[in-house]
C-alpha cells in the first residue's frame, strides 16, 4: 500500500486508536473489588479516551504543519486544549496541506464543518483526562462511554477521506453500541440533587457536561471553573457551572433547580480563592531576532512614511522562515504580528525575482489582514512598475482571500502553479527508486547508507530532509549535487525547510538552487497559505 501520510502522522493515529482500545478493555472488565473511593474505578479509562484524542488530534496537526507544531517551546510540548484550538483552526480556514482531510469527498467545506462539530467536546473530555491521570478520578462507567463514542464518531468521519481511510480501517468498537443519554442526565441530575457533599456535586456537574449533546460556548470562566472542579471545587465555581448548564440547556436542566430556589450560593469572579494564571513568558534562544527584527521593521516603516522602499534583506527572511510561526512567536515573544510588522518582509519575498521567497507564514500570524491589505497597497505605489508590480493584483486577492476564510478563485495564477508543483512534487519523490537503480557503477551512486534513506524517502515514509545529511556525506561532489536536487524536487513538507536554505545558500549546490527555491515557495503556500483544493 503507497503510504498517503507521512510516518509521525500515521504513529499518532495509530497510538491513538491503541489508547481509546486499552480504554474499552478497562471499562470491560469486571469490577476486582469494590473500591472505597468509587471515582477511582475507570479513571484510567478516561484518561486513556483524552490521550485518544489528543493523538488523533495531533496526527493532523503534524500532517499540515510539521512536528515543530506540537511543540510550545524548545523543550515542552503544547497542552491538549492549545492542539486542540489550533485543528479547529486549521478546520475554519484550511492551508492547502489540510486537503488530505477531505480527499476524494465532493463537498469538502461540508466535511470540514462535520469535523469542527465533532470536536466541539473534546475541551471537557481532555479536562477529565487530567483528572483521570493526575487526580485518580473518573466518572461513571456509562459517562465514560458516551465519551468513547464520541472519539469513535470522529475517527469515522476522518475515515471518510481516502488518504486517511487505510490507517483507520481497524478501529476499536464498542460492545455498547447505544447509549441512552437521556436516561443517563437524568440520573446524574437526581446525583446532584441529592449530593450531600460539594465533590459529590462537582462529580454529578462534571458528568454532565461531558453527556450533553449541547455544548455550552467554551468561555475561559466557566472551563477554569470546570478544571479547578476536579482538584478543590468551591461552592463559587458549582454555582457557575451550574449557571453555564442552565444557559445551554435550559429545557434539560430546570429540573436541577425545582421549584426555582437557586443554591445557597454567589458567582464572585474576583474571589481570591480563584487560581491566578500567570502570563508564560518563552525565553528567546538567539537573542539577535527580535533586535534585528524590529530594527528592520522601524526602518521600512519609517521609509515607507517618507516615499521610499527600504525593506529587510532577503537572508533574514529566510532566517525566519527556517524558524516557522511556532518558534518565530517564541523568538519575537509575541503571539501575533501586526500589519506594520510583517508587510516589509512580504515586499522582500515578492521582489526577489522569477520566484517568490516565501511569505506565507508571515501572512498567517497577522491579526489584521484588512490592515495589511491596505499596508501592501503604499507599498506598491512606492515601488514603481516592474516585477514587483505584477505580484500585486493576485497577492492582494490571495491575502482577501486568506482574511475571508474562502477558497482561492481558481483563475488566480497561485491556484495553478500550487497545484502543478504540488503534483510535480509528487511525481518526483516516486522517481527516486528508479534513479538510484540507475546511477549504480556510476560517479552519482549513492552507496548503501544514503540508498537506504532515499528509498524511504520515495516510499513516502520519510520527508526529503531527513535524507540530506546522509547525502551531504558522500565523497562524491557529483553525488551531492544530483541526489541534493532530486531531494529539492520532492520536497513538499514543512520540515524540508533547513534544507532547502541550505542549498539555497551553498554554492557548491547551485544545479539543485533552482529546485530548492521553487519547493521553499512551494512549502510555504501549502502550509500558511489561502485555501486551495490541491487535490
């Protein structure tokens, strides 16, 4: 079977789906006791449902942007719940890598509404993954099931496509196959009713939650409330939970307040007794970027005020680029660019010649992309005719496009050179095998290292990058040159960004310059870019 995602991706789903297994074989068994404390008993199990979606999750994540889009920091991996902001990102306003989510189904925008929808309460389930894992506390057996099926539910829309389809085709069932719901809230509404104890009421709230099919909005108060409430809950914090289910659910819920007296309690958001969150501050390894940065972007915008182009040097954008948004907000220590800050750089990318040094990912951290628009537009009457005046019409409409949440119009030239590369790409990766059987005896073998590592980059299990270090050890000037370009002819992924500057910049590479320069442009469109159906 030709392998349609790429390794890391495939390992997430699969670890995925061996948790969420090892969960229905604990909610299974036969009790080995009767536990004195009963919230013990299937805490594991929904620790082990979270950790099931949280790889499933991830798997996506990975497959769009690379592994470094997990990661917080240099040494910490991002919580549940940012993995799970940034797919329900990538769901509203898909780069074109996220097409394999929706490859082969005829309304694609549908698909992806379908899974934004399903992942509407995996906030909560990962809140009680934590609780399972951490504080050795579960719900009910039948609540953990309704959680389980709620991450089967997603696998089989993400089975829908058919790049994703041949890794989910073993799945784990369930035995209880339907759940009445209704039986179960009313159950835990009469637990809570009757709860003598304020972790009694927590527990029956924090089930509840997690059954109802309506999700209340996620709002930082009553979710703080919702995490704090299986460690120490305080009256405050069940009180607003409470007022949260009321205003989702109220047909289903007035029961929990017969007779309309309310609980002896009051909401004070400013309690002392709250936990505080303290802003996270990353610690910038090259103290230099955000000094040159800002250098730069003063400068170009300074000029710009004055009628002139002075805009950053094309090698600090490729400094950048290498760094990804992920690091680059680390570097910056910030979470988002302005339009001031990124509009210099995207002038540097749209005036190098024949082809564009890449922008995208600048473009996607900007949180006012109507700003930047109108920012693009002086900088274009500024820089006279001439090539750069020719990128403004469709950059312009591609940046709108990107702001609006749309699909890039299909006579935009992007549209066409996207997925011309793309395709190009492909086919290239797959020649790999053959070129290696071709050049054996020959100045450009490859020997038997680097033919292990090429194969399994045309096999598709590995990305061209992880290739290049081996390559770059030949002896042979030749060898590198040729097996160095056919690797910048197959790249296509997000990780294969280190290389391909580095041959941008060596010049013992220059037959493999061209095709580096064409994949870094084509990289950086796929994954930060508009919307485009590439397949």
């Amino acid at each position: 079977m030709p392998q349609y995602l790429r390794t890391s991706s495939v390992r997430l789903i699969e670890a995925s789906q061996e948790a969420l297994a090892l969960a229905f074989v604990g909610l299974g068994l036969p009790a080995r006791q009767e536990l004195r404390v009963g919230a013990a008993q299937f805490a594991a199990s929904a620790g082990l449902i979270g950790v099931a979606v949280e790889q499933a999750l991830s798997a996506i994540l990975v497959q769009v942007l690379g592994e470094d889009a997990l990661m917080a920091n240099r040494t910490q991996f991002k919580s549940a719940r940012e993995v799970l902001q940034d797919v329900r990102s990538l769901l509203v306003a898909p780069p074109p890598r996220a097409s394999f989510l929706t490859y082969g189904l005829l309304d694609a925008a549908a698909h992806r509404q379908e899974l934004h929808r399903a992942t509407e309460g995996f906030t909560l389930i990962i809140g009680e993954r934590a609780a399972g894992l951490h504080a050795g506390q579960g719900p009910s057996r039948a609540v953990a099931m309704v959680q389980a099926q709620k991450v089967l539910v997603f696998y089989n829309l993400l089975a829908r496509s058919s790049r994703i389809r041949p890794y989910l085709e073993q799945r784990p069932r369930s035995t209880d196959s339907r759940l009445d719901t209704d039986v179960i809230v009313d159950d835990l509404a009469r637990r809570f009713t009757e709860a003598e104890t304020l972790g009694e009421r927590s527990a029956a709230l924090r089930s509840l939650f997690l059954v109802l099919p309506e999700v209340p909005a996620v709002a930082p108060e009553w979710l703080d409330a919702f995490d704090r409430s299986a460690v120490a809950p305080t009256n405050d914090d069940i009180n607003l939970l409470l007022q949260t289910l009321e205003h989702a659910a109220p047909v289903r819920f007035h029961r929990l307040n017969a007779g309309g007296q309310g609980l002896p309690v009051a909401v004070r958001p400013n309690d002392a007794n709250a936990l505080p969150i303290a802003p996270h501050h990353l610690r910038r390894a090259f103290g230099d970027v955000l000094g040159q940065f800002d250098a730069y972007v003063g400068t170009a915008n300074g000029r710009l005020n004055d009628g002139h182009l002075d805009v950053p040097p094309e090698s600090f954008l490729l400094d950048l680029w290498v760094l990804g948004p992920n690091k680059l907000i680390q570097e910056l220590n910030r979470e988002r660019l302005t339009a001031h800050d990124a509009w210099p750089f995207i002038v540097t990318a749209l005036s190098s010649p024949r082809i564009n040094r890449p922008f995208w990912f600048l473009a996607s951290m900007v949180d006012d992309l109507g700003q930047l628009v109108a920012q693009l537009h002086r900088a274009f009457e500024v820089g006279g005719g001439g090539y750069l005046r020719q990128q403004q019409a469709p950059t312009l409409e591609a940046i709108d496009a990107l702001r609006r949440g749309q699909v890039l119009a299909p006579d935009n030239p992007i549209v066409t050179t996207l997925r011309g590369a793309y395709a190009e790409a492909s086919a290239r990766r797959e020649t790999i095998a053959l070129a290696l059987e071709r050049n054996r005896g020959t100045p450009r073998n490859a020997g038997p290292e680097a033919e292990a590592l090429l194969r399994r980059v045309s096999e598709g299990e590995w990305v061209a990058g992880q290739a290049f270090e081996t390559v770059m050890g030949l002896p042979n000037q030749e060898a590198k040159r040729y097996w160095s370009r056919l690797l910048a002819e197959s790249a296509s992924d997000p990780e294969d960004r280190e290389m391909l500057v580095r041959i941008h910049r060596d010049d013992n590479l220059v037959p493999a310059q061209s095709a580096a320069r064409k994949a870094m442009k084509l990289i950086d469109a796929v994954s930060y870019g508009p919307q485009v159906e590439l397949e």
